[in-house]
C-alpha cells in the first residue's frame, strides 16, 4: 500500500482509498467529478464547443477552461489550523474581485466562505455567473447549508467562526441561481484564484 497526500487538507492516505477518511474528498473517483458535470463532448476540429449545463462555453473536446464569465474561489491556510485567507477572482479578466484574511482558520472553512462571500456578491449585483471551486468539501458544505468545521472555538477562532455563523445564516435566508461549478484542477491547471503556496 503506497500513501498519497489529498489534494483538499493535506492528509496521508492509502492510494487504494476511495475517499478521504478525514475530510471526505474523493480520492480515486475522479470520473465521477467528470460526469457530475455533464457535459457534452464535441471535437474541436468541426468548430464546435461542448457546454456544461450552466451554459458556459468550454472549446474542446477535453473541455478545457471555461469560455465566458465566472468567478473563480479559492483558499490558502499555513497550517491546519493556520492564518487563513480566500479570494474570488474574475475569469476571463484576471482580477481579483474580492479578498479576506488572513484570519486563524482551516483551507476548507476558507474555500466555504469564499463561495458564500461570491455568491452574496454576485446576488447584490444582480449576477448570475457561475461561481468556480476546486474544493470538494467546501461545495458540499455549501449544498448542506452547514459548515461541518471541527476547529475548536478559542480566542483565536472566534472570528472566523463568527464569519462561518453569518454564512450559514445568509445560505438559509437567501436564494441563489449561480451554478457552483467544478474547477477541473487535472485537466485546466491551478484555478486562477489559487495563492499558489503549494
């Protein structure tokens, strides 16, 4: 049995796990990430592209990097626990549109809050671009409604489990039409957010 590292906290697993005993990314499911998706394939050869069911353009057969706008989220955390910090950054421009931290946290509280954070903003806009993550955890956090952390609450976590309390409380009160999407990390490279502290 060979270990490997999860991509989403950091954790040594067996390389025959099916997901992450901690977190609960999957580690050796990545076919089923694709077809959550559903997207079709056409060839970029005839001219054509394939679209998600968001309706954002990819232009090739492999369906490359999204086509059109959307905001990208991402996390960084040193340590785990550590000092925190996310960001949203706009595709295809390049600009970051918004960033917090560092605050004491973990990556996955990070990447939950910055898509909560996208989505009250792309809603006071009157937006409805696809929100872009690489987390798995966070998005699912995200459908649940609830931030499953098990940071212990202390002095130093007070804030951003405040910050997690606010989020949870507006995905309750608030509804939302933003496709939260799959950033597809093997395929389209670091998703434009990253911090890349890797």
């Amino acid at each position: 049995m060979a270990l490997i590292t999860c991509k989403e906290c950091g954790n040594l697993v067996s390389d025959k796990a099916i997901a992450c005993p901690r977190c609960g990314y999957p580690m050796n499911t990545p076919e089923e990430v694709q077809t959550k998706q559903s997207v079709s394939t056409k060839t970029e050869g005839s001219g054509d592209k394939c679209t998600s069911d968001n309706g954002i353009s990819h232009n090739n057969a492999n369906c490359s990097k999204p086509i059109g706008e959307a905001l990208c989220v991402d996390a960084a955390c040193s340590g785990n626990p550590g000092k925190m910090e996310y960001r949203g950054v706009h595709i295809p421009s390049g600009k970051q549109i918004f960033h917090y931290g560092p605050v004491w946290g973990t990556n996955n509280i990070g990447e939950f809050l910055a898509i909560v954070h996208g989505l009250a903003l792309l809603k006071q806009r009157g937006s409805n671009m696809p929100i872009y993550s690489d987390s798995y955890v966070a998005r699912k956090w995200i459908e649940q409604k609830k931030c499953k952390t098990k940071l212990d609450s202390t002095e130093k976590s007070a804030q951003t489990l405040e910050l997690v309390q606010r989020a949870e409380k507006w995905l309750r009160e608030n509804q939302y039409s933003n496709p939260i999407e799959v950033w597809q990390t093997k395929d389209w490279g670091e998703i434009p957010a990253d911090f890349g502290r890797k």
